[in-house]
C-alpha cells in the first residue's frame, strides 16, 4: 500500500532538501494523490513546487513543465479560466526559457489551441494551431504524424465544428 500523501507531504515541508529534489518529490507526490482521485491535492504540490522554483529556479522549462501539469489538472476540472492561465504562463515560459523554434513551444501552442478549440473559440484556436505548425515545420526532425493532426483541427475550425 502506498503511502498517505498526507504525511509525505507534511516531511516534505520539515525537511531541508535542494530545490530540484524538493520539486521532484512534489511532482511525485501529486501523482499519489492523481492514484487517489485528489485532483485538487495534486494541484497543491505542483503549485508550491511553481511556487519554489520561481523563487530559486526562474529561468528553467521544468517551471513551464509544472505550469502545463496545473493547466492539464485545473481542465480536467472543468476550470477554464485557470486551465487558461496555466497553459498561458507555461507557453511565456517555454519562450523565455528556449530559443525558438523548439518542440516545447509548438507543444505548448498546440496543447492551448486544443483547448480554446474545446471551449469554441475558433480564432484564438487556429492561431494557436498556425503557431504550432510553423514551429514543427522549422525543426530538423520529422515531425509529419503532429502537422498531420494540426491540420485536421485547421480543417475542422474552418467550418467551426467542435472537436471529435
């Protein structure tokens, strides 16, 4: 039996540990509770694991990384607002952190085109999607399957249907 997240949290918080390992052991943590159904939980660790690494690591794509999961979690959800936010800081911060284009960036537009796709709003989506595909189309691997499913949401926006 794994176990309570609830008293791994507590020594997390009472023990001296570097900010990476601190970072990792919130992020592992979050997953127990995700394992239990506690989105919200789950959303605790990773927001003070942002939290730690903007006060000791502000310059690095785990911050982005950590954002994207709160964003993942707050549109499971259903908080549109906040899942928004989330994905929003992630995509500021894999541009502050990369030199475009990087795989990172176009994930990130297309994780956020999705969504505004999911909650009909056409254009802001096919911007997203039209920022996804040129950073894919720039990058030297071959990353034709993604641009392949960038443009079946192009083609479902121009005659704004909703996502299958």
């Amino acid at each position: 039996m794994p176990e309570n997240p609830k008293i791994t949290y507590d020594t997390l918080l009472n023990r001296d540990l570097s900010p990476h390992d601190l970072v990792a052991a919130l992020s592992d943590l979050a997953e127990q509770w995700l394992q239990d159904q506690r989105e919200k939980k789950a959303i605790e660790c990773l927001d003070y694991a942002c939290q730690h690494l903007e006060a000791n690591a502000p310059d690095t794509a785990l911050l982005g990384t950590m954002y994207q999961k709160l964003g993942h979690l707050w549109r499971r959800l259903g908080n549109h607002k906040l899942t928004g936010f989330y994905y929003k800081k992630a995509l500021s911060q894999f541009k502050t952190v990369h030199q475009s284009p990087h795989y990172d960036i176009a994930a990130c537009h297309f994780v956020l085109a999705s969504f505004l796709h999911q909650i009909v709003k056409p254009g802001p989506a096919l911007h997203h999607y039209e920022m996804a595909y040129t950073i894919l189309d720039e990058l030297p691997s071959d990353y034709s399957t993604e641009m392949a499913q960038i443009n079946t949401k192009r083609e479902q926006l121009s005659g704004h249907t909703a996502p299958s």
